[in-house]
C-alpha cells in the first residue's frame, strides 16, 4: 500500500520498506548511504615569487623575442646606436604598416630619397652625441636632391631657396661664413647636428605625398627620446610644423629656439636676423658642450 504526500518543496512517495524515490536533484542534496558525499577540494597554493634570476631571464627572453620580430622588420641602412635605442619601433604595427607602404609606392612610382639613404641621419654620429636639432618637414621632391638630411642636398645641386636663406642668416651671424657652393650638410651632422625631417619619404614630385603614413608617429619617437635621455640639447625649431613637431621637448632639459620657417614666403618675418647658430654655440659651452663648427662643410 502507497501513501502520497505533497509537500510545497518536493513530492516525496514511500513504499513499503519504507525508501525514498528521489528526483536527481534531491539525489545531489541528500545522497543515500552507498553515495559517498560531494567534498570540496582544497585550493591550491599560491605559486611562489619568481626569484630575481628567474625575472631577469623572462626579460632577456622578451627582449629576445622583440628583437626578432623587429629584425624582421628593420629597415636598411640604420645606424647601430640608433637601431639600439629604437628597436622597438620596428615591431609596432604602425612601422610594418608604413614600410609596406613605402615598398608599395616604390613599385609604382618615384620615391625620393632612395632606400639606402632614407636614414642617413643616423649614420653620421652616434645618438649619444647629437647636441643639435634642426626639425624639417619633408624630403625635397625634385631628382637627386633628397639624401636623408633635413634642408640638405647632394653634391653638385644647387641650394634650394630655403637652404640660401640659411645660409645668408649664416653669412650674417657667424663670423668668417661664406657660401659653400653646394647644399651639402654632410659636416654638419658628423659634428652632432641631427637634420630630422618630420616625414622621412615623398612620391616624386608631390610635396607632403607621404603626410600622415606614419612617419610622423616614428619621428615623434626619436624627438621623445632624445628629449627623455639626452641633457642640454638645442632644438632649432623652424615654421608652425616644427614647433608642433616639438612641443613635448622637456624644456627644463634642454634649450629651445623657435622662429619662422626660411621658406622665400616667411624669412623676412623673423627667420632673418633670429641668430640661431650664434645662440646653438653659445647654449652648447654653457652645457659643456663643443659648439658646432659652421663653416665646416
């Protein structure tokens, strides 16, 4: 005989020997004599501190690990310190998304400078030992003009219009300059004096073809980390673009000389007259450093 009972948590059925019939979930809740009970099982322990051995090898082992992705990646022609300093540039996606850029350009049209010479900034002196800064906007976008040094050309072009007014600033401000008669640099940036434009490539013959690719972002980081580990740099800042371009420079780090651009348009509105390589020379000895020579080009 079966008796039958409802209850408001569960319908439970007896029979005769008395035994519960259990729905699965009252088997979970109350198991029966031959169910071993649910334990929990004890946590495990916090894993140890990693010992400082431990920690300098999983550095080395990521520095490693970047360094071969940023090979891969690492353009020609960089100087040793620079690429040091640098090296996780290369790995960013942004730089991969620019020099694919780049090459796809180069297979459709013509791109100055040439690939070999797009960083010859970071050939002439180590990046310990660059005391100036001159900010450019782009590479000149005419042939054999362009080689990797902002304002600067190659032997035997002419000057540019901006670059003959450099160098009548020059004529006017220090002492025994004259015309070179070319437009070569070359011995200025052997002496520390970074020529850096903010855009490093051009399609020929479109100026600022290249704006906004990328090369802005990779340049800000050179400026950055020159102004985070350098003391007592100059900075020559040239036109709205440059002082832009230099805005995060820590001012209480290094010196700053701002004025117009020396474009035809602007230098008599301030480039004419503003004294910059006297003032470099000047800030450079009182931060004990050699000043630059000029005339040596």
């Amino acid at each position: 005989m079966h008796t039958h009972f409802s209850s408001t948590l569960s319908d439970v059925t007896l029979s005769d020997p008395i035994q519960h019939e259990r729905s699965e979930e009252e088997v979970d809740l109350f198991p029966t004599s031959s169910e071993s009970p649910r334990t929990l099982q004890p946590s495990s322990p916090p894993p140890a501190p990693l010992s400082p051995d431990q920690l300098d090898r999983i550095a080395r082992n990521k520095r490693a690990a970047l360094e071969k992705l940023a090979a891969a990646q690492e353009p020609p022609g960089f100087g040793e310190s620079w690429r040091q300093e640098l090296l996780a540039e290369f790995g960013e996606p942004y730089f991969r998304e620019l020099m694919n850029f780049v090459d796809e350009e180069r297979t459709r049209h013509t791109v100055y400078p040439p690939a070999e010479d797009v960083f010859t900034w970071t050939q002439m002196c180590d990046i310990r030992d660059v005391k100036v800064v001159i900010l450019g906007q782009d590479p000149y976008h005419n042939p054999n003009q362009a080689h990797g040094l902002s304002f600067s050309v190659r032997r035997p072009e002419k000057p540019p219009p901006s670059l003959k007014n450099i160098y009548k600033e020059l004529e006017s401000d220090i002492e025994g300059f004259q015309h070179p008669g070319h437009g070569d640099l070359t011995g200025w940036a052997r002496q520390g004096v970074l020529l850096l434009n903010a855009v490093l490539t051009v399609r020929a013959p479109h100026s600022n073809s290249h704006k906004d690719k990328g090369w802005e972002t990779f340049t800000d980081a050179v400026v950055q980390w020159l102004s985070n580990n350098q003391q007592g740099l100059v900075f020559m800042l040239w036109g709205s673009d440059a002082r832009v371009k230099g805005a995060a420079i820590d001012r209480s780090r290094h010196h700053v000389l701002e004025a117009v651009h020396p474009s035809p348009q602007s230098a008599r509105r301030g480039f004419f007259g503003c004294k910059h390589f006297s003032k470099a020379n000047e800030l450079l000895q009182e931060s004990g450093k050699t000043p630059v020579d000029w005339n040596a080009l």
